[in-house]
C-alpha cells in the first residue's frame, strides 16, 4: 500500500494517507504480537483509480511492514504506476522504532527509489534515487526536523495508551512528525467520532476517527497549489482499527476533499490475528 497509499494518483491525495497518525502514543506496559493482512482500494469522485495490499507483523521486540500497489482504471490507461515499501525496526518498550525504510516507485518509465536509514528516532541517511534536480523556493530540511521522527510506513503504527478496549478517542490525541524522504511535516489528530465501517464482504469493524490537519514544516514548495490546499483544509480524516492482540491501530479508511471530489483509500479486507500468549512464550 506504499504507492497505493501515497503515488498512486502522481499528488496529493496519496500524500497524507502513509503518513496519517504517524506519531506513537504511550505504550500499554503488556507485551503483545499480531499481524495484519489488508487490501485497499482508492477512490476519486466514486471511481476506482488504485489498489493495493499491506501486511504488518508486530511482535515483542520487533516490527515489519510491506506495501504493494497500483493504479487503475482510467487513471493506468493514461499513464498508470506501481509501487512497492517496506520497513523494518525495533519494538522498545512497547514502542515501534524503525530502522530502515525503501519505497520504490515506477511510473510510465520513471522510478524512484526512496531510502532512509534511523538510529533510534533519528534520521542518520537518507536517498532519492535518481537525485532530483534543485527545485526553486524549497525550504531545506534542517538537522533538527531530522530528530524525533518516524518515515511514512511506520507513521501509521499507532500505540494506544492505557488498556481500555481499542478502538476509543484517545488513540486520536497525538501529533505526527513526519519525514517522507523529500518534506518534513506534522499531521495533528482530534478526535471526531466513533464508527463503524462495512468492508466488501459485509463484515462490520468498529474504528475511531480523527480529524487530520496537515501542517509542513520544510522540504517543501510554499508556492505548490497541492501544499496551498492541503494546508487549508479542515475536513481531512482518517478512521482507525485495532490490529488484534496488540494496542497497535491503523488506517482502515482515509478521506481527503479534492478540487476533483471526495478522495478515499477504504480497506476492502482486513484480516487480523493475534497471536496466543503460550506461543510467545514459546519462542
């Protein structure tokens, strides 16, 4: 789900669903391991333009992560893209750190290749390849808004705090910081309401969602419309889910207003297990 999540429509409605919710939450003290298996669809306006699958592993001591996906429909006939992500890290103290981040994404006949590299929640490498060319006007990046971050991948693992049944409003109360490879940004969370969504097979799942304001912070083009937009928007939300046996919650479904109508990256399946406590010990 890395390009469906984020290139899928070559700008900015694929820009914040990566990185929705990025930042992480106190940890529950319990150790916890589950998995997630998902797909996603993309939607513009009630067409379907993109589609894509994501797994997550959490355990008790480490983490990954591996997106999938691509365009189309309309949107692949006249020039579609696909994409692939992964991440791997630590899990400490409950907490997910990364290590290494890649996204590669291909797109008619160009490709990028994104890398970032961490030592605890700090960036100490990060690549595009091939290296763009210098834009005009970008804010550069500065070390500070290297520290305290999380890549796109990782931004959407989020640690509840407390041990009251998942999903509930506070898993909304956080601020994001973000490092995409290109712009440093935070997303602020309020809670909105509680709610449950329909998957395609019909099945129910119980979800909170959060209110999502997009504030950049450097990296980028103050002058770009997208940014222009983003920024101004007040009716960006995403809905998140549990993944079972773990306090961790994720996207299940992500709504952005565009010029060209309602954006929305809506998970069709959502298989999660956790895995039994005797096993753990087990291993």
């Amino acid at each position: 789900m890395n390009f469906g999540l984020q290139h899928a429509l070559g700008g900015f409605l694929w820009a914040l669903p990566l990185a929705l919710a990025s930042s992480f939450l106190a940890a529950a003290p319990a150790a916890a391991q589950g998995h997630l298996d998902a797909k996603y669809q993309a939607t513009l306006s009630g067409l379907v333009i993109g589609k894509g699958d994501w797994t997550v592993t959490v355990g008790d001591k480490d983490f990954s992560s591996a997106t999938s996906g691509g365009t189309t429909g309309l949107v692949k006939a006249i020039g579609g893209g696909h994409g692939t992500g992964s991440v791997k890290g630590r899990v400490l103290a409950g907490k997910p750190i990364p290590e290494t981040y890649l996204s590669s994404v291909f797109y008619g006949k160009k490709n990028e290749t994104i890398r970032i590299a961490f030592t605890g929640e700090r960036i100490t490498a990060s690549s595009i390849e091939p290296e763009p060319p210098p834009t005009a006007g970008r804010i550069p990046v500065l070390d500070a808004h290297r520290r305290s971050v999380s890549d796109p991948m990782s931004g959407v693992l989020f640690i509840a705090p407390g041990r009251e049944d998942l999903p509930n409003p506070q898993a909304c109360g956080t601020k994001a910081a973000i490092f995409d490879g290109r712009m440093r940004y935070d997303l602020e969370l309020a809670f909105k309401a509680m709610e449950t969504l329909t998957l395609a097979s019909g099945a129910g799942v119980p979800a909170v969602v959060c209110a999502v304001s997009f504030k950049p912070l450097s990296g980028y083009v103050p002058s770009r419309v997208a940014i222009k937009y983003l920024t101004a928007r007040q009716d960006i939300d995403v809905a998140l889910a549990p993944i079972a046996g773990t306090r961790v919650l994720v996207p299940l479904r992500v709504r952005i207003p565009t010029p060209l109508g309602l954006g929305m990256v809506m998970a069709t399946d959502f298989s999660t297990t956790a895995q039994p406590q005797a096993a753990r010990r087990s291993n």
